[in-house]
C-alpha cells in the first residue's frame, strides 16, 4: 500500500496546460522469498516532473527523474536499495 503526497502548480498554455510538480511517495514493500520468511518494509523517494495536457482532453505526456529508496528486512537479514528514477510517459483521462 503507497500514498503519494504531490503538490503542483498549474501553468495555462492556450488551450493546454503544463503542471509542474514534485512528488513524495511513501509505502510498504513485502519481499516474497521461495521457502523462506516474507520480509517487510517500506519505500520512499522524491519526484520532480512535468506534466503536459494537451488541449484540455483527455491524454497528457509526463516525464519526471527523482530518487527512490526501498528497504526490507529482519533482525538477521538487511536489503536496501537507492534509485535514480526517470519516469516517461503518457496518460489518459477517462
């Protein structure tokens, strides 16, 4: 389970509009091991990006590059994990 805490600001193009953003997502991780113990944890990271909707419709083009961290574990065992991230992509407003 995630929650992504974003804070944006809105900037008007003519008929499209570019969002500015950054992102805090926080959750849990389960890390699912084959004959062993199911370790948990959780995860977090900071996100910066821009989001272009086009026209005022339904399909936007985001792109954005941040860090993430996930760590799992027990007393006896320890994974952790720092990303660089690069998120590109598209999104459709139904």
């Amino acid at each position: 389970l995630d929650i992504l805490i974003k804070g944006r600001y809105p900037l008007s193009l003519g008929s499209s509009e570019l969002v500015l953003y950054v992102a805090v997502p926080l959750g849990g991780t389960v890390l699912f091991v084959e004959d062993a113990d199911n370790y948990r944890g959780f995860n977090m990271g900071i996100l910066g990006g821009a989001e272009l909707v086009l026209g005022g419709g339904p399909l936007s083009l985001f792109a954005e590059f941040g860090w993430r961290y996930h760590g799992v574990g027990d007393d006896d065992v320890s994974l952790r994990t720092h990303q660089a991230a690069l998120n590109l992509g598209a999104s459709f407003i139904f």
